[in-house]
C-alpha cells in the first residue's frame, strides 16, 4: 500500500529537477500523476515513465484550462497540486528591466495564482496544496531580488490560502529548497563551462557542504502531500542542507 494509493496528483514544470523527481516519487506511491512543462521531448520521457504528460505554460491562461480539463475529464478530481514550475536569473537594481520583472513575476507569481485558482472546483475535501518557495526569499543575495521577492509573494499568498482553505480541509504549505543540483540551478552559469564553478560556490554556503540533490526535495514533497503532515497548513518546510537554518 502506497501512502497516496488512488490519488490524483499534478505537479506544474514536472519534467525535469526538483519537478519530476516529486512526481516520480508521488506516483511510485500509488498516486496519478500528471505534469506540465513546455519542452515535448521531456515530456515525451516523462510520458514514456508512466506520468501523465501535458505541454502547458503556467503563465498562459489557456494553457491552464487545457490541463485542468484533461485532469476533470478523468473524473476523479485532484488530491495533489505542486506548483513548482517557475524560474529566474541575475539583475542588479540599477540593470532590472521591465521584461525582467514581468518575466519572473509572471512565472512565478501569476502562474501560481492562477494555477491554484483554476484548481479550486477540482481540488477534494483534503487536499494538499504545496508551493515552491525559495530560501532566496529570505536572504538579500546581490543581483537575485527579483526571483527573491517572487517567491516571498509566493510565500505570502500560501499564509492566506491556507486561511481561506481550511474550511474545506484543504490544506496549503510550501516547500523551500536549499540550492539543489538541477538544470535549473545549472542554467543560472554564463555558460556550461562555469555550471561546477557555480555549484561549489554555492555548496559553499551551506553548512552541510554540498548541494541537495532532487530526490531529497522530493521526499519531503511527498510527506507534505501525504497524510504524514495531516497537522500542517500555511507552514514553510525549509529543506536546504541547513542554508537558511544555522
């Protein structure tokens, strides 16, 4: 028996990274599981693994209501809602453009509202919602502010959905990695020769010494979708090696 035996899952950006690493741990719990990522070759493995695959953009509208259709036509509703598609780069103060801060805050912040929003009629009495959060958001790293204030909104909005959710047993928490090797991670380098230049310097400010990796984000994805965190909502779960912590 599986700890998510007959549930339904989605995970948005759910192809790769922190992304199919919960999904594919979600689903060898018993659950179904589908993701959303725009790139068809990934989807096309993730596919091929046993996940329920939808190219979909979480910051375009229409693509929303295409996944939230294919997941009513199944009928069964929604248990699980990760919303972990999102992103970011490096722009100090003085180089942010308007097209910087609309990218990110689109990605980030609006794709998860509106990601939760049009989950709402599909989501079953005792849902769990879980956001990506960022340890970014609690820090002032130089030329990051951008990504850090996404995720911090994200992570304000999770306090008063957790709020407005309780009465129908949906709980909302969200998840905050420490740096994690990914190819998210790896595309914040100028280039592929500089990704390991980029991973030591920051496994450097982690008291373990070292990035996580995937499967440990993962593992606390699940216990946070799962019954285990049953008395838990509007909480942050900070899983980054101790970056944030000691």
């Amino acid at each position: 028996m599986g700890q998510l035996d007959g549930k339904t899952a989605l995970i948005t950006g759910g192809t790769s990274g922190i992304g199919l690493a919960s999904a594919q741990r979600l689903a060898a719990e018993g659950a179904t599981v589908f993701v959303t990522g725009r790139d068809q070759a990934k989807l096309d493995a993730a596919a091929a693994g046993g996940l329920v695959a939808i190219r979909g953009d979480v910051s375009d509208p229409a693509d929303l209501d295409r996944v939230f259709a294919a997941i009513a036509e199944r009928g069964n509703g929604l248990d699980v809602l990760f919303t972990n598609a999102g992103g970011g780069g490096f722009a100090t103060l003085e180089d942010t453009t308007w097209e910087h801060y609309e990218q990110t805050f689109h990605r980030n912040v609006a794709g998860t509202i509106f990601t939760v929003q049009k989950a709402l009629p599909l989501l079953n009495q005792g849902a769990a919602i879980v956001l990506a959060g960022s340890t970014a958001a609690a820090g002032g790293t130089p030329a990051f502010g951008m990504y850090a204030a996404s995720k911090a909104a994200v992570r304000s909005f999770g306090r008063t959905w957790a709020a407005e959710l309780v009465g129908r047993g949906i709980r909302v928490n969200t998840i905050v990695p420490g740096p994690t090797e990914t190819p998210g991670l790896a595309g914040l380098a100028a280039d592929p020769s500089q990704v390991q230049a980029v991973f030591k310097s920051l496994s450097e400010n982690v008291p373990m010494n070292r990035l996580g990796r995937p499967e440990e984000i993962a593992a606390a994805v699940l216990f946070l979708a799962s019954g285990q965190s049953s008395f838990m909502t509007g909480a942050e779960l900070y899983v980054d090696g101790g970056e944030r912590q000691v």
